[in-house]
C-alpha cells in the first residue's frame, strides 16, 4: 500500500496523468488497483476543475488511463470530515456538550478558501 508523500510542482506537468505516473515511478512502479485522493476543490460530479491551476479532468478518463478498478476524489474539507471518527481524542476540539455521557463530538477547523466564500 502506497503511503509516501511526496511534493511534485505541478507546473513541471501537463497534466494530472503525467503526475500521478511520476509518483507511481519514484516509489518503484508498485501495480494499484484503487486510489483516492483529497484535492483543494470544489469536487462535484466526474469533471474536475482546478482552481489554482488550468487542468481540468474527468475522473473516470484518469482511473482508466491509471488503469485502475476505482478512483475517488473528494475535496479537502470532505477528506477530513470522513477521517475524523479515526482520530485519536487528543487531536480534535470538544465542545461544551460534548463532555455529556453519549456524546462524542469532534470537530476541525481550516481558513475558508476563496473560491468557498460567499459575496
């Protein structure tokens, strides 16, 4: 399983194909079949637009290039909400009603980004 970071510019890449190749070659070719990645967009559908970039792709055309059983991108935001469950206590914030036997709320925080703020 594929769990190493690694920083790629994306201007040195055509597109996100390209990329995640690169990736896949620095850490020895390992053969995936399903991938999931959390980007910092607005995630709707199969088309993904870039915000801070001028790529934009289809997420089925990428998990059929890849050649993969399945892909999942979600935004950000998203990502973290889904891992939240998985966190230890000590990393999340606890709200007042949250000492209360029974529940268990956790919370994160984040800086709104641009394109989420509303006039």
């Amino acid at each position: 399983m594929l769990r190493q970071t690694a920083v790629l510019r994306c201007e040195d890449y055509s597109g996100i194909v390209p990329l995640l190749n690169t990736y896949l070659a620095q850490h020895g070719n390992e053969r995936i079949s399903h991938a999931a990645f959390a980007m910092a967009n607005p995630i709707s559908g199969d088309l993904v637009r870039m915000t801070n970039r001028d790529w934009q792709f289809s997420t089925d055309e990428v998990r059929r290039a890849m050649g993969w059983s399945t892909l999942l991108i979600v935004n950000d935001f998203t990502a973290l909400a889904m891992a939240l469950p998985a966190w230890a206590q000590t990393t999340c914030c606890r709200s007042a009603a949250a000492s209360r036997p029974r529940m268990r709320w956790r919370a994160c925080s984040a800086p709104v980004p641009a394109w989420a703020s509303r006039a």
